[in-house]
C-alpha cells in the first residue's frame, strides 16, 4: 500500500566539514572557481540567505553547475534547515529517513520531518504518515498516520489522498468505508495519479470480480490474504519481499531476488545488468511499488512459478504502471527470478 516514501541524501556533519563543501563555503577564492551563476547563489548563501542556502543544496545533490557532492549538499541543508527553512527541513528529515551517508536516525528523521510538516510542507506530511503506518522507528499507529495523511491530503497531495483511500477501504485506524475510499482515489485520480485510478477502478468493479490477490510492498498487513497452495503462497511471499526490498531502496537485497542465471532483458552479463540496476536505483530519491492482482501458474513439478500482474512504479523522477511478467524457479529453499519481461500501459515524468 504505503512504502517508504520521499526520501533524498545527507551525509554526517563531520563529513560535510571537508572537500568541496569546505572550498564552496570558506574563500572568495573558491567561489571564484564556480560559474557565475552559481557562485552568485554560494555568496549569498555565505552571506546565510536560507533561500541560497537550500538552492546551493539542491545544486551540489544534484550536480547541477557543479560537481555532484553530497557532502557540500548536506552542509547547506543543515544550515537553511536551522533557520526554519520548510523545504530544507523536509529534505534533512528524510535523508536521515534514508540514511544516505549518514547513519539512518529514525529519531532524527521524524524530529526534522515534524518540523517541516508544522510548516504545512505537505510531502512532510505524507512522508510522517508514512511512517507512523508502516511503523518505521516508532510505534505503528494508525490513528497519527491518518491525521498525518489528512492534513497533506486537505493540501492536494495526491499521494496522500490515494493513501487515505487506502486506508478506508482497508479499515486502518478507521471503519472500513469503500465510499469514503472512493472519493479519496477519486481525488487523486483527478489528478492522473496512476495508482488511484487503478485502485478507482478495482473498487468500482462488483465485489465478486475484484481481483483476489492484491499485494502490496508495504507495510506487511496491507497485503491481502492469500488464499493460494503452499507453494503459490512461498511464490507471493517472494514476490512481496523483492518489492519491498525495491521499495526501500536496500539494493543487495533487491538483487538477491535474481538467480545467478537471471537472463537479463537485453542480453547483458547478469553483473552489468547487476550494476546498471544498482545505478539506476541509487540515483532515486524515492521508490514506491505496487503488486496488483498477481496471477501464478506452477509448471508440473512446482519448480518453476510464472507470474504476472500489474506494476505501479512510483519515484521522484517517473510514475509508471506496467504489466508485468516474472519467471521464477525453485533453488533450494528459495525462489529466485530467472526471467523478467514488462509492457508499460502508461508513464509521466514526475
């Protein structure tokens, strides 16, 4: 349903005191080494403009005008944070959320994202919510994450709207109520968001044709029950950990999931296949996946599992839905993915 939402890159404070976040903060000298443009925007922040301070950040994160460098990055989320800057807290909160050169701080992580949601920063407070639903370094309650979700959905965040839907038809911290969750997917599908418009249409449809098998990456009791034989069930479970595992960004477990004889889509070594997913999912901010409607076929001997359902990919830069096929073999105890094959039904860069 929900996963680990919105999260970017900090890394620890003495760490952020070296190399070029020294050089861009310190000299006059090595502010002259940038471009104009940019070195305008390191003076001002010097000068402790928080507005500078946070552009600056979002420079050196993302390497736009100069050099990618966490470490600069982090300073200057630090120092706009500390002057109350909504957008800077957001993104200090969640880096520790992320632990993303630093030592992943739940405490940290809700003390900043607290911050910034008091501000209305509304990504804070979907992010909050998040967490409290998942239960990720607090207590779950389902209760704060709803009021969490109400306050960023009440803004248009039509992630926290879908959230909410969610939750209604789910009966979290709320009783069940498919007409409330309607006119929560509603809302967000008004605004093209693909897993709103998905789950619109699941629910719309006569109970007896809804799909059976609905899981989701997160959190654990979101996922529907399955009603499945033993090793149908094993497959799902698999299935459900390699999206969580994606979800969270943990990518060494996400490539446990692919057999050592994985054939890779276009034909690479299954470890240059390995590094350009590692890439590609480190350079995300955030990930979000969602399993619909999962359907298994065993072959004879139960040794080998295809599955098909429909993706909701979700990060800072795409959202995607996609209908998907894994091809899965037994090994030992485990199940690992051998064959992997999508077909995308919509995408829009976010």
């Amino acid at each position: 349903m929900i996963t680990k939402y919105l999260l970017c890159c900090l890394l620890a404070f003495a760490a952020m005191q070296t190399g070029s976040l020294a050089r861009a903060q310190s000299t006059g000298a090595s502010a002259g080494a940038l471009s104009p443009a940019v070195a305008k925007v390191a003076d001002a922040a010097a000068a402790g403009d928080a507005e500078s301070q946070y552009t600056l950040a979002q420079m050196y994160g993302s390497g736009s005008g100069v050099p990618r460098d966490p470490a600069a990055a982090a300073l200057w989320l630090q120092k706009a944070a500390n002057q109350g800057h909504a957008n800077a807290q957001f993104s200090l909160g969640t880096s520790y959320l992320l632990g993303d050169g630093v030592p992943k701080s739940a405490a940290l992580a809700i003390e900043w994202l607290n911050k910034s949601a008091q501000q209305g920063n509304s990504l804070a407070q979907a992010n909050l919510g998040a967490i409290y639903l998942n239960g990720d370094g607090v207590a779950q309650n389902f209760r704060v994450a709803l009021s969490w979700f109400e306050k960023a959905a009440a803004q248009g965040l039509p992630l926290a709207q879908y959230s909410l839907g969610k939750m209604h038809q789910n009966g979290y911290g709320v009783r069940t109520d498919e007409t409330a969750a309607l006119q929560w997917y509603a809302r967000a599908a008004a605004q093209d968001y693909a897993p709103a418009r998905q789950a619109l249409a699941d629910l719309k449809r006569p109970a007896a044709a809804r799909p059976a098998n609905a899981v989701t990456a997160a959190p654990p009791a979101a996922a529907a029950a399955v009603t499945a034989a033993p090793e149908q069930a094993a497959v799902l479970a698999a299935i459900r950990d390699w999206a969580a595992a994606w979800s969270r960004k943990d990518v060494d477990a996400y490539l446990g999931y692919y057999a050592e004889d994985f054939r890779s889509p276009n034909g690479e070594s299954r470890s240059d296949w390995a590094a350009q997913r590692r890439a590609r999912i480190n350079s995300r901010k955030r990930i979000a996946i969602e399993i619909i409607a999962p359907r298994i076929a065993m072959n004879g001997d139960n040794s080998e599992a295809t599955v098909t359902f429909t993706q909701n990919y979700l990060s800072d830069q795409l959202a995607e839905t996609s209908a998907k096929t894994l091809v899965l073999v037994r090994r030992g105890d485990a199940w690992k993915i051998v064959q992997e094959t999508a077909r995308k039904a919509g995408a829009g860069h976010k």
